[in-house]
C-alpha cells in the first residue's frame, strides 16, 4: 500500500506540474474543470444522489466551470482581474468561516438533494475557480498554497503520532489531535518565512511578522477545517474514502479536502490586494 502510494503521489506531482507550468490558459481552465466535475461525481457518493443525477450533477459542475471560468477572463491569454468571481469567493467565505464550525460543532448532515446539490456547489466550485485565477497571477502562487496545504497536513500527521494526546474531533476525525494541529501550523510559519524570505519582503520588520504569522496560522485553522468537513460527509455516508480513482490515496475529494476551504480565501485576498 506504501509502495502504491508513493508512486500515486509521484505521477500525481508529475501531472500537476506538467500542467500548471505548460498548459495554456484555456488549457488550465479546462483542467481545473476536470477535476471539479470528479469531485462533484464524489460528491454525488457522499450525498447518495442516483446514478442519473449523480452523473448529470458532476457533468454541469465541470461545465459550469469552464463557462464561468471562461467568461471571468481566464482562459484568455491576456486575462483581465476577475472581479466576477467576488461573489462566489465572498459565499465560500462565509460558508468555511461562519457556517462549517457550527455543522462540524452539531454535526449536521446534507438535507435532500437539493440542498446537497447547493452545498456542493458552494464546495466544489469556488476553489475550482481560484485554481484557474491564482494561476493566472502566478503560477507559483497557486503552487506556494498547493505546498503549504501539503506541508500543513504532514506536519500534523508526524507532530501527531510523536506527541498527540488531546483528540481534536473524536467523533469525526480519531486521529486528529491538538498537538498535531499545533505543528501544522508551526510547519507552515516556518514554510511562509522561508518564501517571504526568497522575495523581496523584509520580514525583519515587526509589522510583517506580526501580520504574517497570524495569517499563516488562521490559513492552517482553515486547511484543517476543510479536512474536517469531508472526513464527517465521509463518516455519515459510512465511506472510508471518497473515491478509488487515485490508487493508495483514495479519490479526488480526499486529495483536496483542504484546498476547497483554503484556495477560495486566497483568490480572495489575491482580489482584494489587485484593487
């Protein structure tokens, strides 16, 4: 399992990069589509939808990516700051922040199909978005938030197994503990101050370092709380994994579970600091 895992990680690092660096614009959106609609047809597993609706749920998802996607400006080669994203930012922002702790707190479950459909949508598709917009800023942007996720997650996995005493959800999550939440975010301080110091910011100055390690620390809070999410969508469907598509690591949703929470917020900021 190990073995196949590794080699899963390795292909998958092989196709992300191959693509953010060498797809063109249309090409990217087109990718991030892709993947929007495989997260969908999962989350059609996690909700229960039938065959019929699953499928038709996941096609529109992709297709309503690639559309908005594409009237944004983001498949364009000189695209423009897409301020028509504003909305569906500032929604999953308000879901992760304001609704997902009370539904992780009271551990509630997706209401028929059309709310599950909504909810879905306001998952799945805002991050979708933001891969196709961070891209377009840089694509080593989107690459920076892809590896501080990673980072974030394995730190609290071996923070976790040396030191974990306090569970963080039992209920939801055994694993999880305080402790490794801890070193999520130390892990990702110590990520961010090493970009910060390859750029041209001088994080020598206190209001830098004041400012950057809370963010830091609540964009960890905001990774795990993502992880949260589908690890109890997960639990109630009584499912393990999301998916097989990805041998070793289970399906697309488990893959980027945290990146649904986070890459929405920062195309956010990303919009906020281009006005």
């Amino acid at each position: 399992m190990l073995k196949t895992r590794i080699i899963t990680a390795f292909v998958l690092l092989g196709v992300l990069l191959g693509a953010l660096f060498f797809l063109p614009p249309f090409g990217w959106l087109a990718f991030a589509s892709l993947i929007c609609a495989g997260a969908a047809w999962e989350w059609g597993g996690l909700a229960r939808f039938a065959g019929a609706r699953r499928a038709t749920f996941a096609v529109l998802m992709g297709a309503a990516c690639l559309l908005l996607g594409a009237v944004a400006g983001l498949a364009s080669d000189a695209p423009q700051r897409p301020v028509g994203l504003l909305g569906f930012y500032g929604v999953s922002a308000a879901f992760w922040l304001a609704v997902v702790p009370f539904w992780l707190k009271h551990k509630w479950r997706l209401q028929g199909n059309a709310g599950a459909m909504l909810v879905g949508l306001i998952v799945l598709l805002p991050p979708a978005l933001a891969m196709a917009h961070l891209r377009a800023v840089s694509p080593l942007l989107l690459l920076a938030v892809i590896a501080a996720v990673s980072i974030a997650d394995i730190s609290a996995y071996f923070t976790g197994r040396a030191f974990g005493r306090r569970k963080l959800a039992p209920e939801i999550s055994p694993g999880k503990t305080w402790e490794g939440a801890g070193g999520a975010v130390v892990g990702v301080t110590v990520f961010g101050f090493v970009l910060a110091l390859g750029s041209s910011l001088a994080i020598t100055s206190t209001p830098l370092i004041a400012g950057l390690v809370p963010l830091l620390a609540g964009f960890t809070a905001v990774s795990i709380i993502g992880d949260l999410f589908e690890s109890l969508l997960k639990r109630q469907a009584g499912l393990k994994d999301s998916g097989t598509l990805l041998p070793g690591h289970g399906g697309i949703l488990d893959r980027i579970d945290s990146l649904t929470s986070t890459l929405p917020l920062v195309g956010l900021a990303a919009l906020w600091l281009a006005i």
